[in-house]
C-alpha cells in the first residue's frame, strides 16, 4: 500500500504530520491524566478536611466541659417579659427538635 508524500513532510517546513498528530495526542493524554490527577487530588483533600473536622467537633464536644448553665446569669437575664423568653425558648426547641438552648438574648 502506498502513503502519498504529503503525510510524511509539509515541504519546507520539514514537519511530519504524522508526528504532529503523535505529538497533539501525547499531550491531550498528559493534559486529561493531569487533569484526573488533580480532581482526584481535590477529591480526596476536601474528604480528608471534613473528616477531620467531624472528629475535631466530636471530641470537642464530649471532652470540653460546659462552663456554664443554660439559663443562668449573663445579659439575657435581666428581661423583664419572661412571656417573650418562654416563647423564644418554645421556637427554638421546636426548630431544634430539642438539641438547641437559648444561653441568651441580646437586642441590638
């Protein structure tokens, strides 16, 4: 079978097209494994960063103690409408479903 001429050189130029096409493919496979490399990369990382800090704020959580009471002392204390403060601590009991706490309430 015979090639015509024009697939081997570009005349003057000298550049084989053949080599162009091997070329250009050698670097879209390089660019797409670099490509998947780095998303796999980035993947991995943002997995790492919230594992680790879930088990920040799991230890965080069962080791530190609570300084303080909920409910006593502090600025929210001196309201002079307990109705307000009781309906405040009803919404967000209910929002919560019971895991939230009202430590105090300041107007601004």
């Amino acid at each position: 079978m015979l090639i015509p001429s024009y697939f081997f050189h570009l005349g003057i130029v000298g550049l084989s097209i053949v080599g162009i096409k091997k070329l250009y493919m050698e670097n879209l496979n390089e660019a797409l494994s670099l490509l998947a490399v780095g998303m796999i990369m980035v993947f991995l990382i943002l997995f790492l960063v919230v594992v680790v800090g879930n088990v920040v704020i799991m230890f965080t959580n069962r080791f530190a103690p609570v300084t303080e009471k909920p409910g006593v002392g502090g600025a929210g204390g001196r309201s002079s409408n307990p109705k307000k403060l009781a309906v405040i601590a009803a919404v967000v009991d209910v929002i919560t479903h019971g895991k939230g706490r009202v430590d105090s309430i300041q107007k601004k």
